[in-house]
C-alpha cells in the first residue's frame, strides 16, 4: 500500500518536472533568445524558430561529434562558449565571424589555416560531409552555435577526460 502511494507520488513528480521543463524550453525562445550578433560592430541579427530549429540539426548531424555541447574534442582550450569565441583572433562569437570560419577555419591566433585541419565548405574533397550545406545552412548553424549557451548553461564548460 504505501508502495504505491510512493510509486504514485514519484510519477506526479516526473509529470510535473516535465511540465516544467518543457514551459521552461518553450519560455526561453524568445525573440530575445533567438537574436544574436550579427558582425562585431553591433548589428544583430534574429532567427526564426525554424532556422534556429535546422541549425540545431545541422549542428547534432555535423558538429556534434566533437562539440558535444559546445565543447571541443581534443582541445578544450578552443570551446564554442562565448568566452573562448570572443577571445579568438578575430573574434568569433558573431554569426558573420562563424560563418567565415566555416568557409576558412584558422587557429585561434589567426596565424594559421585549418582548411585542411577543420570541417569546412571550401574542401568538399576531405569534408563531403559539409557540402551539402548552402549559405543559409551556415547561418542557421553559427545562429544555433551562438543561441545555445542561453538554453544550456553547461555550454562550452570544461570537460575532464
Ligand atoms: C572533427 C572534429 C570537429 C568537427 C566535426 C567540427 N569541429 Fe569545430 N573545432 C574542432 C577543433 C579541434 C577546434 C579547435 C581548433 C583549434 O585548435 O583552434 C574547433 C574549433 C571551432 C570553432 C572556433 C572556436 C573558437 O573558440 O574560436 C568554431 C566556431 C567551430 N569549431 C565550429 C564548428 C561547427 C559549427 C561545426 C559543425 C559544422 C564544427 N565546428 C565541426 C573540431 C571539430
């Protein structure tokens, strides 16, 4: 008897907590959550939920595999948390900035060219994964990058192998 009293009022719980999550998730995209930088001298630029919604995709389907909740496999130093992006030369933590470097990553300090280091559009012959991704793809992508450390606070934080 109490058993179930126990078993009902652990399932109320889960009910409620997924109320509150899924109120939460839909309370956080805003027009506010969903507008982002667009370059860094202050324009800005807004997603609709359905961009924000294929660059998610994107980003699970492409990214994912080494950003894992924005950070980065094999060199946490570089995450995709605002802090890291900012910092980066040139500053990447705009949609313009991450859309360029989509096209020609470099390493942090700018010096060098990770064409053929990191997933890019411009080497379909080592990335095939990436060339199917239209220009408006890589918006959506970098918008879903830059949206998500204010749905996932865990975003771009330190791992520890
Ligand atoms: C094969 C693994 C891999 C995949 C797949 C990958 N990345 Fe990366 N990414 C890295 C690594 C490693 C770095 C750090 C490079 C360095 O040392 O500067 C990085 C760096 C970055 C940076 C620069 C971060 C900063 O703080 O300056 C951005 C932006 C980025 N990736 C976006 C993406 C996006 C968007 C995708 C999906 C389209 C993607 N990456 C797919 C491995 C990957």
């Amino acid at each position: 008897m109490i058993q179930r009293f126990v078993l009902t009022a652990l399932a109320a719980v889960l009910i409620l907590w997924q109320v509150a999550a899924g109120s939460a998730q839909a309370v956080e995209l805003t027009e506010s959550t969903l507008t982002v930088p667009f370059d860094g001298a202050g324009k800005t630029a807004t997603l609709s939920p359905q961009e924000f919604a294929k660059g998610q995709k994107i980003f699970v389907d492409t990214c994912t595999q080494c950003h894992l909740q924005g950070k980065t496999k094999t060199n946490n130093n570089v995450s995709l948390g605002l802090e890291d992006l900012s910092k980066a030369e040139p500053p990447r933590n705009n949609l313009a900035a991450i859309v360029d470097y989509l096209k020609n990553p470099t390493s942090y300090d700018g010096e060098d060219d990770y064409s053929e280091l990191h997933p890019n559009v411009g080497r379909p012959d080592i990335y095939p994964e990436m060339r199917n991704l239209t220009e408006d793809d890589l918006y959506d992508v970098a918008g879903y990058t830059l949206i998500a450390p204010k749905l996932d606070e865990r975003w771009g934080g330190t791992i520890y192998f």
